[in-house]
C-alpha cells in the first residue's frame, strides 16, 4: 500500500512496494545502508541481545535528498520485513517538534490500535512499544528535530527497522548508523535535469548542463527547481539560466537562490501565492486555502497551484481531492519572502480570511447532514455553489482527508493569539462536524485535543463561560475512558468557572457531574449530596423535566449505598415529577426502578404491584424494550413469590416481545453519540 498509504495526520501504515526506478544516484549510500543493516551492532558483538530496535541515520541538510533515500532504502527492504511500513514526520514544515503524544497516537491509528482521548504520553508510547515488540515492522521517522523525539517511539525488539531522516546526529542512541549526504554526483544531477528538459537540451550543450549542476551544488531540491524553470520556458537554452544563477551574487545557499530566481520570475499572483503558502496549515494545501489566502477565485488558485507542482515548488499529493504539500526545505524560503513582501497587516488578513472560508466549509459539512433541519437547508443554500458539498459521504470524505489540515489550523490559531474570535468559531465548528459525521466516540481523541485548544483561549481571554464548557467537555472525555479522579478535578473547576460567569447551566451541570464523579468512585454520600444541590438549583428555576430526572440520579445513589428508604421516597417523587411533565416513557422507567429498589428492600408483594403498574405504562408510551425487561422483573418477582406457573408465562411473553423487536429495522440515526448535546461547544455566536 505504499502508493495508497493510509494517512492519519502525521502517520501512515504503508506495505512493501517494488523499487523506484525513478530513483538517481546515491548507489554508494544506499550499499552502506544496506550493508548497517546487516552489521553486528555493539551488544551483538558483546555477546548479549540487543534490546530494541537498530537505528540507521540519514543526515543531511533540507533539499539534500535526504526523505528520498529514505524513502528508497525503505522500499528495497520492506520485504524483509512482512508487518509493513510505519512513517511519521516529527516535525512542523517550520521545524516546530510534534508532540511526541500525537505522534505515537497517529501510529497507534495506523495500527487500527486504540488511543483513548487524552491518554499521556508515556501510556501511548508504552502501548506503541508494547505493540512493536510483537510485530516485524519498519519504522520510517522523518525530520527528527533530535534525539528525544526518536528515542521515545523506538521499539524494545531487535526485529525492527528504524530509519530516521535528520538534520545532524542523534546523540544519546546507542549504536546509531549513520549516512550524511552531500549532493548528487554529475552523472545523476545532470540526468535528473534531462528528465525536466529533455535530452536535446542536455546533449547539445553537456557543459553548460553541469555548469548548472555545479552551481545547484547537486542538491536534489534546487536541481529540481531549475529543471521546472526550464521546462516551462522550452525555447530557453540550459547555458542562459547557468549564466543567470552564477551572476547571483547574493548570499544564500544553492537552493535558496535557484528559489528566488525562480519566484522573480513568477507572474505577480503567482509569486503572491506562493509566499502566502508559507501560511498554509500543516504545510498541506488545497485551492480553498490558497484562493482565501490570495483573495482570488478558486479555479484561480487552483490554475495557480497546478503550474506550481510542474514547476517543482509543490508536491501533489495522493488524494481523491486536489491537495499539495509545501516541502519542507521550502518553507523557511517562502516565510522569508512573505515577511520582506508582504507587510504584516497583509499577512494577517491572509490568515483571517483563510480561518473564516474554513469556517464556512465546516458549516457546510455539518449542515448536509441535517436533512430534516429546514433552517439549515436554507443556510447551506445561502451558501456560494463553491462552499457546498453535493452529498453528505462527500462532506464526511472532505473531512477525512482534510483532518490534519484542519487540526493544524485550530492550533495554529491558537498558538497566533490575535484571532482568538476566529479560532473559537473554527473550533467549534470543527467539533461539530466531527461528531455529525464520526461520532463523539470515534472523535473523541481529536475533541478532547480541540477543547485544551478551547481552554487555552478561554484562559488567555478571561472567559469563564467558555471555559466552564471547555472544563465539562474535558472531564466527560476524561470520565469515558476511566480517569473519573482527573475528570472530578475539571468538574470541579468548571463549577468555579460557571459561578464567576453566572451561568445556570453551566453551573447546574458541573454540579450533577461532580455528584456523578463522586458515584463512580464510590462515595455514594458526596454523590447524593452534589446531586441535591443540581437538584435545589433546578427546583429554584422550575426546571420540572431536569428535576424528576436528578430525583432519580439521587435514588440511584441511595440504592448503592443501602438506604433503600431514601432511595423509595427519592424514586416516587420522580415518578411523580415525570407523570406531571406528561413523560409516559420516562415514568414508566422510573416506576421500573421502583420496583426494582422495593424489591432490594424486601417487599415483593409492593414490586409485583409497581412492576405491573409500570408495565401498563410502558405499554402506553410503546417501549418494547422497556416492557419486556418489566415481563422478565415480573417474572422473578413471581418466582420468589412461589408462583412458578405465572413466572413461566411472564418469560415467555418478554422472549416473543424481544424476538419480534430484534425483527424491526432500527433508525438510522439510533447512534447516541450523534445527540445533539455530544461535546457541545457553548462559546460560539448563534450564527453559527
């Protein structure tokens, strides 16, 4: 699957591919690569095993061609190693490091392994390792800022491959193999020119061919430019851009010239994308992100962008959507320029309108989904045509595959500080599109990444609103996936944030989700007594639907407790509260638990009467479910009662009801993540 990697934001799971026969040179590097490999590392020869994986080092500066020998070395060995292929980039195109958690979160994805929402470091980076030992798999880590970054994700087994791509050495990892390169020899540089302009070019002037091979220094990258500049000018001769780049006389390197010769030579929209992409999150583009960044039309970007990949300054990538990437040793070359052309007002409106279209398209990918919501039917068709997504799979793939991109975005919003509005709008409707079409399950480690995000801000802004629903969403995701003691503690400053806010809501269910913290960990007092004060709270602002249901939350905590006393008056005044609010379903339930805790309590004949009570009303509010489980409690009830005959035909009707509910087709949208209070963001303007 190495043409189809799977990408997962900053990992991918490849197979073994055939060789590259589009690969030049570097015939000696790869031999001494091949022959580390099959070295005997230092604790081999000490007579012990080697406890983790080898190392294989290709160092060299951006542009060397240092990501494509790797690249190359990979593909000639995977064979050998049936687990396939893991890659991951551990550093930002500005050279930023990735946290170590995403990365090893990103390979765990690319495992298909679980990664709990919010999980540490360390814990991921054992899970990886721990995953590792038992598999024959190569490990390809490009733009390793340092030693850290790669020690941390190194497998314990000697069975792995790691190859890691960096700009100097490694220094703390034992018995690294290194491989600094220099450039292309003059036979491959001058080759790699020819596949840009031809042979004709090349043979009726070799010298001037490696004249310009000379002053690219052979550098991949730079020759690469040179040969794009050429091939998009054929009338012009190899010696006139030799000429044109020895009589450069500014500083820089040999890439860095050959740029900006290319760059002046742009057209003027041209050259003014081109440096605004330096503004692109991730390093990844599409034409959405260069038409807001320019303020062009999108057929205009993309017109732009395509003549960019055949001039060689971007990449394309493999994706059913039109999308680019910026390399790497490019990036520092265009902040440059944009920093020197652009002022910094310019820059920072090309950042805004770029977060606003992203917004907009996030909008539109969550409205598709609401088929039934006529008010966002009329808001998708307010939309321009551009800004529309034709169906809802589309809406979902554009999500996918623009996920890095668009989590890129939010942190680098973030991280900006001077468009926190815009920030808070894209992140929330970043979350919003994620649980329509994922799921809050399935989303939940990038949400839980969104809401620090939201956090950050809301702290930095003094927002206690906005922090208090950062707070709660957090300690939810927290509770899901079992640290119930750090979700209590972000409950718990979630209610201090609501109180300075003033915030019922906020407030009210900070205090029901501490008591529900309180539960999980097993002081049943302190749950019944936070589940009071919601409840005192919601009784005070007639919240009658709210109330009944926190009577039984409290019941509930009675019942684990023991005091079924407490729990009886607490469940009948539920009861009573959901007959008032006209809830059949919700007091046929409670009558339910009722009879349930009256059995605890030793009181059959009393739980034989509400069961049947509940019976009818579960009939009444057409609960299947609900009624069968009633026939079984009866069931029981009867048996211990001594009336084996009536138990019998009370089991009987709950299997046939059972049996004929799992016959009926059940709704497509059923999913409980999908509710509309999943992770919800509050700090939002209702436009959006």
């Amino acid at each position: 699957m190495a043409d189809q990697a799977v990408d997962t934001g900053g990992a991918r799971l490849a197979t073994p591919a055939a060789p590259d026969d589009q690969f030049l040179g570097r015939t000696r590097e790869l031999k001494e690569l091949r022959a580390d490999i099959e070295r005997a590392g230092l604790d081999t020869i000490a007579g012990r095993k080697a406890p983790r994986a080898r190392v294989l080092l290709i160092a060299g500066r951006p542009g060397s061609g240092r990501t494509a020998l790797a690249g190359e070395l990979v593909r000639r060995v995977a064979a050998d190693y049936p687990d396939g292929v893991l890659r991951a980039r551990l550093a930002e195109p500005d050279g930023t490091p990735v946290p170590v958690e995403r990365t090893a979160r990103d390979l765990l994805a690319a495992l298909r392994l679980p990664t709990p929402a919010g999980a540490a470091e360390d814990d991921l980076t054992h899970t990886l390792r721990t995953a590792l030992a038992e598999r024959r798999m190569l490990l390809l880590l490009d733009d390793a800022p340092g030693a850290e970054e790669v020690d941390a994700l190194l497998p314990d087994t000697p069975d792995c491959l790691v190859v890691a791509v960096s700009g100097g050495p490694l220094t703390g990892i034992s018995d690294v193999r290194p491989c600094t390169l220099g450039g292309l020899d003059t036979k491959s540089a001058v080759e790699l020119l020819t596949r840009y302009t031809g042979s004709v070019r090349i043979t009726v002037d070799p010298r001037s061919a490696e004249s310009l091979a000379e002053v690219c220094l052979g550098q991949p990258a730079a020759l690469t430019l040179a040969g794009g500049w050429l091939a998009a000018r054929p009338q012009m001769a190899v010696s006139d851009l030799a000429k044109r780049l020895h009589a450069d006389t500014e500083e820089g390197t040999a890439l860095s010239r050959v740029f900006r010769f290319v760059h002046d030579q742009l057209p003027g929209q041209a050259a003014r994308i081109l440096r605004l992409l330096c503004l692109a999150p991730a390093g990844l583009v599409d034409p959405h992100t260069a038409s807001s960044l320019a303020g062009c039309s999108v057929d205009s970007a993309r017109t732009v962008l395509d003549e960019l990949v055949r001039l060689g300054v971007l990449r394309p990538v493999d994706s059913p959507l039109p999308q680019y990437e910026v390399p790497g040793c490019l990036h520092p070359l265009l902040r440059s320029l944009a920093e020197s052309q652009e002022r910094a007002g310019e820059l920072q409106l090309a950042r805004a309108r770029m977060l606003e279209r992203t917004v907009r398209l996030l909008q539109s990918c969550r409205a598709i989904t609401e088929t039934d919501n006529p008010q966002a039917r009329e808001k998708l068709q307010a939309l321009p045509r551009e800004l529309r997504f034709p169906t809802p799979r589309a809406a979902a793939d554009w999500l996918r595959l623009r996920r890095p991109a668009l989590l890129a975005a939010a942190r680098a919003a973030v991280a900006d500080g001077e468009l926190d509005t815009l920030a808070r709008r894209l992140m929330s409707q970043l979350v919003k599109a994620m649980v329509a079409h994922f799921g809050t399950r399935a989303a939940a480690p990038d949400l839980y990444g969104i809401h620090r995000l939201v956090l950050d801000v809301a702290e930095r802004r003094r927002l206690p609103r906005e922090q208090a629903a950062a707070l709660l969403n957090l300690g939810d995701l927290d509770a899901q996936t079992g640290r119930t003691a750090d979700a209590l503690v972000r409950y718990r400053a979630a209610l201090d944030a609501g109180r300075r806010a003033n915030d019922p809501y906020a407030t009210g269910r900070a205090m029901e989700s501490v008591g529900g913290a309180h539960l999980e960990l097993g002081d049943y007092d302190r749950a019944a007594d936070w589940f009071g004060r919601a409840l005192a709270q919601r009784l005070a602002r007639d919240e009658r639907a709210e109330a009944a249901r926190l009577y039984g939350r409290i019941a509930g905590a009675h019942t684990y407790a023991g005091r079924y006393g407490e729990a009886l008056r607490a469940w009948r005044a539920a009861v009573s509260g959901h007959r008032k609010n006209g809830d059949v379903a919700a007091q046929a339930r409670a009558l339910s638990e009722l009879a349930r805790v009256q059995e605890y309590a030793g009181r059959p004949e009393e739980s034989l009467r509400t069961c049947q009570e509940a019976v009818e009303w579960a009939r009444r509010a057409d609960d299947a479910r609900l009624q069968a489980a009633l026939q079984l409690r009866l069931a029981d009830t009867l048996e211990r009662l001594g009336d084996s005959t009536a138990a019998s035909l009370h089991r009987s009707v709950a299997e046939r009801m059972l049996g004929e509910e799992a016959q009926e087709p059940s709704a497509p949208d059923s999913d409980p993540e999908h509710g509309a209070n999943a992770c919800e963001i509050r700090s939002a303007s209702d436009e959006d």
